[in-house]
C-alpha cells in the first residue's frame, strides 16, 4: 500500500482498500467463470491451489427397515 501511496493515489484506510481490490476480484473471479465454465482458471485467476479431486469414499450402511 506504501508504494500506491508514495505514486499519488489517495488510500488514506490501507485495509479497507485491500478490501476493496479483493472484492474487484472476486467480482472479476465470477465473471470469468461464467463465461468459461473453467473452475481451474477461476481458481488461477485468485491464486488458489488447484482443487482436489479426489473424492474421499463414504462408507455405506444397510438400512434394518428395508421391506423384504
């Protein structure tokens, strides 16, 4: 913030412009998933790790009321 501010720009709250940027893009963030369907390129654009795909495995239980 320091450095935006040493350039002219005007940030007298230096957390609530962070908020602020975040928020342009999480705005920019669904714009582009909306348009690309592509997950993986949202998640690029806000500098997330790449998901996990591995889906963990749930155990099954038999139901006791099942009709015989």
């Amino acid at each position: 913030m320091r450095m935006l501010q040493d350039a002219g720009y005007p940030i007298e709250d230096a957390q609530q412009e962070i908020e602020r940027i975040e928020a342009r893009a999480f705005e920019a963030a669904a714009r582009l998933a909306d348009a690309t369907g592509d997950n993986a390129a949202v998640r690029a654009y806000l500098g997330l790790p790449e998901a996990d795909i591995d889906i963990p495995d749930v155990p099954l239980v038999e139901r006791s009321d099942q009709a015989a």
